[in-house]
C-alpha cells in the first residue's frame, strides 16, 4: 500500500509524513524542487513534479494506492487540486484524503476557501473514496511572530470576536495519517478544531505570562491589517485573507457541537492546547529549548 503526500515540505504535509512512517506506511512524497528532496525523511520515495503537470502528476500516482492532497494557497490551487483529483480518479485509487478547511461552505466569498469547496464538491459527485479533513486555523501560524511578539511587544492577528477554535497542526497531521493507514473513515468529513477558543486579546495575555512582559493587542483594524500583510505576501494573498479574518467576525469560526469529542476519539487523546504550543515556542525563542515544530502562515 503506497501513499503519495503533496504538499510534503510544508508546515502539515511535513508532520504528515512524519506521522506515515511511524505507522510504517510506504510513502512517496511531490516536491516541485530536486533541492526540496533534502528537507524529506530517510527512507521516503520523493519525485519532482508540479502539481500544474498533468504528465508530471500522473507520474507521480503511478502505482500509487492512496493519496494525501493538499494544495498551497495560490492563486491556481483550484486547478492543482482537480489535476491531482481527477488523475487519482482516473487511475482508480483507493482513497483520497483531502486536506479542506473548517466552515468551508459558509466562507464562498474566500478565494482559498471557495476553492477547496469546490474540490469538496468534485469529490462527492465521483466514485473514487475519499475522507475530508476541515482544519481550523493552525497555531503554528504564530510562529512567525516571534519579533513581533519579543520586541514589539505585540500580538497582531485580527482573531475577531469571540474568536477561533484554533488547531495544532500535529493534531491534524495524525488525523490524516490515522484516516490513511485504519479502516472506518470513508465518507466521512471531520472538523479538526483545538479545545478552546482563541480571541487576539486572550492569546496576548498567554504570550504575557509566557514571556514575563505586557503583550498588547491592538484595536482589530482589518485595512491596517491588510497594509502591513502586503509587506510580506502578495497584494492578492493579503485580500485573501483579509477577507477571511471578516468572514471570522462575521460568521464565526468556533467548534461546532460533538467536534472535540469526535476528534478526541479519531486521535486517542484530546487535542492540543494553544497555550502549551506557545510554550514550547518561548522555550525555543529565550534559548532554553528547541521547538517541537516550526512553520509559516497557511
């Protein structure tokens, strides 16, 4: 049983595959870069391909069993996901799981929400079997924050009122690796949230006592927001997600009823707390340890 994992160097794929082989599993990783193959573990097959190369993709699923998609937040991430998909169907796999977001369907207006609906709504209409898996948004996205956080004195993200049922993307990466390699999860969609909610102000008053200084919040300005993001990313990927912390005013983005307990019992063990993650993280920041896991924004 061969499972291939796109997305293998990222901040979730990486933790995927992490979690595949101590299951055991024969994995084969993408990586779009020969030099990418360095930042992946021993004994995993890697092959280089875009996952905008249909002659690429199928390449890479060929003699494949079963296949771990996640796509980059790009502006073409809806074409990606239905290349790999509809080579996986046409190359009869056996399961697909399909890495989605939480409240997918509530979030249309989302560039990157509306196109992973869209995957969603090609996996159902075909026969190939897949299971969804809808993270919530990831704590590891505040590790690059650190000089903000140290220096300024600062935690900046617009988490909105009353705020996020945050996740930790270990958390997800074993709930992906479980569905992949146990039997029971066909059809199903799981919601992966964290066990608390998370507001801006509530993670900075974490951070204060972590750090041992005041940890501001500032009042949630989401055209701010957007300004300084378009200092680190794309014009296209800070409106992207502007529009995404609006969606979390708007709509809400906590766990809905029955999330915890059905991902408790998916893992083994409750799901992770934001404050032990952001404790690891000071550790490794004030030189006392490293961390357990490291990434960047989604």
């Amino acid at each position: 049983m061969k499972i291939l994992v796109t997305g293998g160097t990222g901040q979730v794929g990486s933790v995927v595959i992490k979690e595949l082989v101590k299951r055991n599993a024969n994995v084969r990783a993408v990586v779009r870069k020969q030099e990418a193959s360095a930042k992946i573990p021993k004994g995993v097959e890697v092959v280089v391909g875009d996952l905008l190369d249909p002659i690429a993709m199928r390449k890479a699923l060929d003699g494949v069993d079963k296949l771990y998609l996640l796509n980059a937040v790009v502006p073409d991430e809806l074409t990606q996901g239905l290349i790999s998909y509809c080579l996986a169907k046409e190359m009869k796999l056996k399961h697909i799981v399909y890495h989605s977001v939480f409240k997918v369907e509530a979030f249309k207006d989302v560039p990157h929400f509306a196109s992973k609906l869209a995957i969603e709504s090609a996996l159902r209409a075909f026969d190939v079997p897949f299971t969804i898996i809808r993270p919530n948004l990831f704590f590891q996205n505040d590790t690059s924050l650190k000089t903000v956080l140290m220096q300024g004195g600062v935690y900046p993200i617009p988490l909105g009122i009353p705020g996020v049922s945050a996740v930790d993307t270990r958390d997800i990466a074993e709930a992906a690796a479980i569905a992949l390699t146990s039997d029971g999860h066909m059809g199903k969609t799981y919601n992966l949230n964290g066990p608390e909610v998370l507001s801006g102000k509530k993670i900075a008053s974490i951070w204060s006592k972590l750090l041992g200084k005041e940890i501001r919040h500032p009042e949630e300005d989401l055209n701010a927001f957007e300004v300084q993001f378009r200092q680190q990313a794309p014009a296209w990927s800070a409106f992207d997600f502007r529009l995404m912390f609006q969606g979390y005013r708007e709509r809400g983005f906590v766990a809905e009823d029955g999330d915890l307990a059905t991902l408790t019992k998916l893992l083994g063990h409750p799901p992770r707390r934001y404050e032990d993650f952001a404790r690891e993280m000071a550790e490794a920041w004030q030189g006392v340890a490293e961390p357990e896991l490291a990434g960047s924004h989604r």
